[in-house]
C-alpha cells in the first residue's frame, strides 16, 4: 500500500492560513517570556457571561435547492457533478467539524458533498474589520456517489505540514477514503460483507495518535491499520443470539486519553471498552432512543451521550457509580442529528436544539452529589439561527465556535390558490436556514507552567 502520509503525492500547498493569537503578541517581560516559551503554555478561557460575536457566515448560499447549491459550488467541487439531475430539496447542513489546528472546517450537507472551509485570515481580530460579517465560502468539495455516513480529521493534521492535512469519509456502500486536502484519494480501507460487497461503516473516527481507524458495523467495530490497510473485526457479541456484550448497530465513537473508547448503539447501549483487548468493560444503559453521540470528558471520567428524539444529554459517572450524574435539558424532537461539542478546558459544553438556540452549559461538577444534581448549569443562551441548530462546535485553538443549522424539508405539490397573497404566505410558513456560522467568543488568555501554577494572564481583544 505504501507510504500513506508520502510528501510526494501532495501538491504544493497553498498559502496556509496562519493566524497568531493575540497574546504571543502582547508585551510581558523578558523572564516571564522565556519562562513561558521553555516551561509553559498557555489556554484560553472563555467568558460567557458575555454575548458571541458573529464574525462569519456562508450567509444564504445554501438557502436552496440541492441543484442549486451544486451548480454555485460546480468550480471546487472535484467530481464532476450532472447538475440536470440532482434533487429540488433543500440542502441543509448535516454537521461541521473543526480541523485539529483550528484552520479550518469540514462540513457535510444533504447534497453529499464534504465542504472545506477556511476562515478569513483576519476573522480572529477585531481590528481588521470592525463589527461586519465576513463571508464565508468553500475551498475545496467532494462529492461522493452515496449517502456520507460520517468523516473525520487526521488528529494530528497541522496546515503548516501538507502531509498531515488529510480526513476520511464513510459513504454507503464504499470503502471508507483518506482524501488529501487537494482533493485527492490517498488511500482506500475496505471494509466487505458475507456478500463480498462494500460496506461503509455508520460512524469512523481515528484514535488518538492516528495510527488506526474505527469503524461501527452492526454488532461488529473494525479496525484499520492507517498505514497498512490491514483490518480486525472486533464482534461486540460472542454470537448472534446472545445476550452478552452489547448487541446494535454501532452509531457513534470517541477515545479516551486513558486507553479507552466508547461505543454507542442504536439499540439504546453504550459500551466502554479497552483498546488494548477491545473487551467490554462497562455497559450504561437506561436511556430512551439510539445512541447518536457520546464524547469523554477531559479528564476521562465522565462520558457525555445524546440519543435520538431526546430533550436532554446525559452525563454519566464512568469511574464510580455508572449512573447518570445530571441531564442537560435540549429541546432535540427530530429526526435530524444535534452535535454538542466539549470546549478545551474540560468546562463547557455547548450544543444547539430545535428552536434554532446554542445553548452552553457548565459541565464541571459540584463537591457533593446533591450539589451536582441541583447546580445551575446553563451558562448562555442565545439565537444562533431561524431553524434548527444541528452542530456547534469548539475551535480547538482560537476563541472562535462554529455552529451550522437545517433539516429536510419537502415542498408540497404546487395547487392552485386563489391569489397571490396566498402563495406568498405558503412560501413565508416554510423557514429555510441552511448556514454556517462563526462567532468570535470573549475570555483571555492564561499561561500556565507544567507544574499548574499560572504565569501571566491576557486579554485577548487588548492588542488587537
């Protein structure tokens, strides 16, 4: 298979975005600074208390059909498309996800196509354009042949290293792809049934350090070697019938720093497993609807879950009890997928809901069980769009958040109306919101060294 992450097969890479936080910036003496460049490092704190800033936006681009999206988006799209025969349904967003430098974004619509996004390079300060709202636009497109599934960054992908700037695809009935940021195919993992036919698995993800690719089948995980192809089948099932281990089609993944990954199930499961043996350690059960994500916190001892048609998240004790220690309310009735996202620090979480909110809560945990059942945890709660919220999401380096909305909806067959009014009040009942936001998030800097203790504290806006 050969050399998976090869500089030779990857272009000449475009002037990458290089954005500096402000604080590398700021004047701090000359100890402070070299004690901080040789022992520390520095993270950002969010406040808010404050109100998110609108910095950018894809606007009403894709407040139409999906023919209509394809053809805007026909010069970066590098398949080529039959824009005659596409669907007349609405192209929302399904979900957007973060690159693990925070240059960019990945997101994906109804109309199957996997959308690169990078930010304006002056989107993070204030000073470069005062208080409008930049555009934003696609860099790069793929169109896959079939329903995507799921995607996923390379964890270790740096823009300022082109052979580390790839992600993977799952799409129905395909192998799951590792595409350059050209556009390019790297590599194919395959994936085959007792049928000897493709199989996209539901959910994929890498672990950590990049090295595998997980894949969820039904009762089944596969593993991928990222360098070789090679792949095991971890059945999470000893036989078909059995009541052992944990029996479903697997829905959604996430890794733990501590060695551990769970796995949710659309048969209203979650499994935590070991990665060094794939065996089923714990198994949290008790919530209503399939699994549709679930995500460690920081320190790994607690594990966030949503499930499908479910007005809340749940979190749940790992470590202890395995119970649920507190349930963060979210209006999700629908059959569209809702992403939360957890910030850096380990602190918040955020997530949208039906009404077109992003909601963000504080997730730390109180000194007492009752404190932690009875603290007051949303933090903010503001009006990001006109539909529904389907992802938000943390930048994993700027104080910067993404959030994306819509979901399908069917125009009914045209009849006659008796005038016109009518005909614009039927237009006017059905809401279309299919964007992609960026907001800037207020806070400051603070410097720690690696024993814990801070060294300087910054404001992000002061030299803007």
């Amino acid at each position: 298979m050969g050399q998976i992450f090869d500089s030779t097969v990857v272009a000449e890479i475009e002037e990458a975005v290089v954005i500096s936080s402000t604080v590398d910036n700021a004047p701090m003496d000359a100890a402070t600074d070299e004690a901080a460049a040789m022992n520390g490092y520095t993270v950002f704190i969010p406040n808010f208390t404050e109100p998110c800033t609108l910095i950018s936006s894809t606007d009403d681009r894709y407040n139409d059909t999906i023919q209509q999206s394809l053809v805007k988006d026909t010069a970066i799209i590098q398949q080529k498309v039959d824009t005659e025969q596409q669907s007349i349904n609405n192209n929302f967003f399904r979900n957007a996800k973060w690159s693990p430098d925070g240059s960019c974004l990945l997101t994906n619509n109804a109309d199957d196509v996997v959308r690169l996004f990078q930010l304006p390079q002056n989107v993070y300060q204030d000073s470069e354009h005062g208080n409008s709202v930049l555009p934003m636009s696609p860099t790069l497109g793929i169109r896959e042949g079939e329903s995507v599934y799921d995607f996923a960054w390379f964890p270790l992908m740096n823009a300022q290293d082109p052979s580390t700037c790839c992600f993977i695809t799952s799409v129905r009935d395909h192998p799951i792809q590792l595409w350059d940021y050209t556009g390019s195919v790297r590599a194919s993992y395959r994936a085959i049934d007792h049928c000897e036919r493709f199989i996209g698995p539901n959910v994929l993800a890498f672990n950590l350090d990049g090295s595998k690719i997980y894949g969820g089948y039904e009762n089944m995980v596969e593993i991928f070697d990222v360098a070789t192809g090679d792949s095991t089948k971890h059945p999470t099932i000893p036989k078909r019938k059995s009541r052992k281990g944990q029996k479903g089609i697997i829905s959604c993944l996430d890794f733990s720093t501590d060695g551990l990954y769970a796995a949710g199930s659309y048969s209203q499961s979650i499994g935590i497993y070991d990665q060094t043996n794939n065996e089923l350690c714990l198994k949290l059960t008790g919530f209503e609807g399939g699994a549709t994500q679930v995500q460690f916190s920081k320190d790994g001892l607690y594990l966030y879950s949503a499930s499908r048609h479910s007005n809340s998240i749940l979190c749940w004790d790992i470590r202890d009890s395995a119970n649920i220690l507190f349930e963060l309310p979210r209006p999700g009735k629908t059959n569209q997928r809702m992403q939360f996202d957890v910030d850096a620090t380990g602190k918040y979480l955020m997530t949208g809901d039906t009404e077109g909110n992003t909601l963000i809560y504080d997730v730390t945990t109180a000194a007492t069980t009752e404190d932690t059942e009875t603290k007051q945890r949303l933090v903010r709660s503001f009006k990001a769009h006109d539909d529904i919220t389907s992802c938000a999401t943390f930048n994993p380096v700027y104080p910067v958040i993404a959030t994306c909305s819509g979901q399908r909806k069917f125009r009914l067959p045209c009849q006659e109306s008796d005038s016109e009014e009518e005909e614009e009040e039927e237009e006017e009942d059905m809401i279309i919101d299919n964007t992609l936001k960026a907001w800037r998030v207020n806070g400051q800097y603070e410097w720690f060294s690696y024993d814990n203790t801070t060294l300087a504290t910054e404001d992000p806006q002061q030299n803007a």
